[in-house]
C-alpha cells in the first residue's frame, strides 16, 4: 500500500525521517503502555461484575494517565529537540484548512464504521457492551465527563500512538508500512482489556488511523475522528441494547 504522506503537512516539518526520540525512551513507553493494559485487563475483569462502579473516578483517573504519558512523550522528543508541530503535523493556516479536515474526519469515520462492520462479522463479534457496558455514562455528569474522557483520548492517544510510536518505528524499519502495522498491534494490545475480538478490532482501527496519518500527515483528522467515535460509542452503549 503506498503511504507517502500527501497532505497538508509538507514542508520540513514533515519530511523528517528519523527517530523523533531515543530508544530507551521508546522502549519505557512501550513497557508502561503494555504493562498498564495488562494490568487494565484484569481490573476489567472486576469491574465488570462489580454491583457499583464508579465511572467519576475511574474517568478522572483515565484522563490524568493519558496526559501524563502524553507528556512523557513531549518530554522525549523535546529532549531530542523535536516540535510538537512535527509529531502531530502542521498548524492550520486558514479556516479552509480545518473544514477540509474535518470533512475527511467525518468521511474517515462512514468508511471505518463499514470496515470495522466486517471485521466484526468476521470475527463473530456482536459488540462491545458485555465488554466495557460498565465504562458507559450514566447521567448528564457522567456524560459531561465522558465526553471530556473522549477529547483527551483523541489528543492523547493519536499523539502517542499515530504520532510518536508510528514515527519511531516507521525511522526504525526504515518502511512505512511496517511502522503503521506495528503502531496498530500496539494500539490493539493497549485495548486487550476489552476482549481479545475487540482488542482485534481496534487494532484494524489503528490500522486505518495511521494510514489516514500517513497520507495526510497530519494528526488532526484522526484526533477529531478518535474523539467523535469514542462518544458516540459510549453514549450508544448506555441507551442501546
């Protein structure tokens, strides 16, 4: 699959090809993210049982670990004197600039609703409310909150992910399309605490992210995507059987 980048973020910005951090750095990140699923994974287990769960908590709580790996991730490709711009892409210069994303965004989002569709029926997945129905919002407050808990896992998590994993292992293997394959199997095994289908599930959505990041070059797009997903899911969760 050809995946230059060929969207707005050309420039210098976007052209750089090696690593946005040191190894050990990386490899921190990668023990933390798979360590923390792991540990999710059988928390899951718990709360998915337990008679009283307390989202508030528990969605505060998702919202400062996000940010601080998030800045772990700034602080290393700070140290390895590397922008913001050139992890997530460049700024918007024009109103125009951000309606075309957002076009694409949405689009982005119809097209991955059909082909997660399909691996789901691939899969024999019915859904993810027996798997994480207990993170759904019960109540306007909780729904506020959701929907901030969403945002940050647009931001966070495609900046992570799409934005600094994807370019150290695209610099590392020297390919793009390896980079793209192992950020989404990392994406997928940070979701392992949903099930191993879903977990399969997310992973062809990461897969989808990076390719859209890729080609675009830019981190927007999916951020907004990412986010607009997240919502609706767990609000669709809490009133749809």
């Amino acid at each position: 699959m050809a995946l230059e980048g060929e969207g707005q973020g050309g420039g210098p910005e976007a052209a750089r090809s090696g690593p946005v951090a040191g190894v050990v750095h990386t490899l921190v990140l990668l023990v933390i993210l798979l360590g923390g699923a792991g540990l999710m994974y059988y928390s899951a287990g718990e709360l998915r049982v337990a008679d009283h769960v307390n989202r508030t908590a528990l969605y505060l709580t998702t919202m400062i670990w996000e940010w601080i790996l998030t800045a772990y991730v700034l602080w290393g490709v700070r140290k390895r004197g590397v922008s913001l711009n050139e992890v997530t892409g460049a700024k918007w210069k024009s109103f125009l600039d951000f309606a075309r994303d957002v076009g694409i965004a949405v689009l982005f989002w119809f097209a991955a609703l059909m082909a997660l569709g399909a691996t789901a029926i691939a899969l024999h997945f019915r859904g993810s409310k027996e798997s994480v129905g207990f993170l759904a919002p019960r109540g306007v407050l909780q729904i506020a909150l959701w929907i901030l808990v969403c945002v940050t896992a647009g931001f966070c998590e495609e900046t992570i992910f799409r934005g600094y994993l994807q370019k150290q292992f695209i610099a590392w293997s020297g390919s793009a399309a390896a980079g793209v394959v192992a950020s989404a199997l990392v994406f997928g095994a940070c979701h392992v605490y949903q099930g191993v289908k879903p977990a399969v599930v997310i992973m062809v959505y990461g897969l989808m992210f990076g390719i859209l990041a890729q080609r675009r070059q830019s981190l927007r797009p999916g951020m907004m995507t990412h986010a607009l997903h997240d919502t609706v899911s767990g609000i669709a969760a809490r009133f749809l059987r």
